[in-house]
C-alpha cells in the first residue's frame, strides 16, 4: 500500500510540474516577446505575471491532482478499476510512469519562436523611411540630411498683463 501511495505521490507531482512548467513557459515567451517591442522591464514583468496567472486558472495549477493521477496510473496499466489487491500483489514490478504532456512542447515551441523573435527585431525596422537609410543606396546621405529639420525664421511676441497697460512687443531677431 506503502508502494502505491508513493506511486500516485510521483504522478501527481509529475502532473503539477508539467502544468508549472506550461505556466511558466507562457509567461518567459509573452514577457520577452513583449520587452523586444518595447524595451520595457515593468510591461514585461506585468504581462508576463498576467499570463502566469491566466495559464495557472486555465490548467487549475493548484487543484488535487491525486484523481487525475490515479486515472493516469489506470491508463498506464491498462486497468478499468484501480483494485488495491491486484495491485498490492504487484507492487514489486510496479514502476512510477514517466509523463510529458503532449501540450508542453507547444509551450516550449512557443519560447523558442519568441526568442528568435527578439533575437531578430534588431534587424527589423518598422515606419515609413524603413528603406531610406541602406548600404545600397547611394543618395542615403542626401535623403538623410533633407529629412534634418533646419531653423528657418522665428518670431517672437511677448504681451504683457493687461493690468500695466504697456503695449505688446514683437520680434524676429533671437
């Protein structure tokens, strides 16, 4: 019996890491994502703990895992009924199934593309003169010193309160 409850221990907690491990996972991707588009620790931090938090409610991080762990120990032993004497009797050969869940490799795929993501958006540049400024271009340094705006002329007008009585002043000459 001894052997048994440490069976259904070792799945639970199997369970409860892959599902950490999701959590986890989802949050590193959408937190790098989000700091390579705005170099923002706090928005990354925010988001990335939202995203902990949403994975953790969707999967019940924190739920009882022994049900479903016994269900998996069924399945694993190709049992319909979990019979604690059959089992008793074979608790010599009873060995802790290892489980990966199907679904966290799409967690760590997703991590992955985030990393390339961030690693790439250096190179990318977003706006309207994206194209402007390239080694292939041979008049980019032109292009780039008609887009510098330049002083042309200022005027400057100064009124004073009303309450003086002095007239308004105008000039062009900073």
């Amino acid at each position: 019996m001894n052997q048994l409850k440490k069976i259904i221990s070792n799945v639970s907690w199997q369970l409860f890491t892959s599902d950490f491990l999701k959590c986890l996972l989802a949050m590193l991707s959408v937190g790098i994502l989000v700091f390579g588009f705005t170099h923002s620790v706090f928005w990354s931090l925010f988001l990335g703990c939202l995203t902990f938090i949403f994975i953790a409610y969707q999967t019940q991080l924190f739920r009882n895992r022994q049900p479903q762990a016994i269900e998996v120990i069924h399945q694993k032993l190709n049992a319909e009924q979990l019979q604690i004497e059959r089992l008793l009797s074979q608790t010599q050969s009873l060995q802790v199934p290892t489980l990966w869940n199907k679904n966290l490799h799409f967690y760590g795929l997703a991590l992955l593309l985030s990393l390339c993501a961030y690693a790439l958006l250096p190179f990318v540049k977003f706006g309207k003169d994206s194209n402007i400024t390239t080694a292939n271009n041979p008049n980019a340094e032109i292009l780039k010193q008609n887009l510098i705006p330049k002083f042309q002329s200022a005027i400057l007008t100064v009124t004073p309160p009303a309450y003086t009585n002095l007239p308004q002043k105008s000039g062009s000459e900073l």
